[in-house]
C-alpha cells in the first residue's frame, strides 16, 4: 500500500507541474512538448531522489528506500502520461 500512495502522489506531482505549461504547450510546437515533458520528468524524479536521500541521512528516525524511489518514478511517469494523453491532440 506504501507503494501505491507514492506512485498516486508523485502522478498528481508530475501532472500538476506540467499543468502549469498547458496553454504553452498546446500552442507552441513540437519542441517545446518535449522540452516541458522533459523538464517535469527531471524535476519530479530529482525531487524524489532528493526526499529519499534526505530520509535516510537527515532524519534519524527514517530510511530512505529505493523501492519508494522507484514509485516516485512510476508515479512521475504515469502523471505524465495521462497529461500527455489529454493534451496530444489539444488545438
């Protein structure tokens, strides 16, 4: 169940980051999707990656878990996949 709550969390993460990049995104050409695409992956895997180091070397009482960061990357590419699903077509 641990898992499931990151893989949800990070889709919505991923989806809501490039949510942000919308209009342009339906208006500004090839390049510019894959350039938002991109940026939210990064964006959302390196914030995961950041939270499970921290976990383990910041907070006493936590371990960070590679299983977890995994989920955080499913989750980020799911959350773009289901945007990208909406917003392919868009004009």
């Amino acid at each position: 169940m641990d898992k499931v709550v990151h893989i949800l969390m990070y889709a919505t993460f991923a989806f809501l980051c490039i949510w942000g990049y919308r209009k342009q995104f339906v208006s500004n050409g090839k390049d510019y999707q894959k350039r938002a695409l991109r940026l939210t992956i990064l964006i959302s895997i390196a914030y995961g990656g950041l939270t499970e180091l921290m976990q383990e070397f910041l907070v006493p009482t936590r371990t960070g878990d590679w299983f977890d960061f995994l989920s955080d990357a499913l989750g980020t590419l799911l959350g773009v996949l289901v945007f990208y699903l909406f917003y392919r077509n868009k004009k």
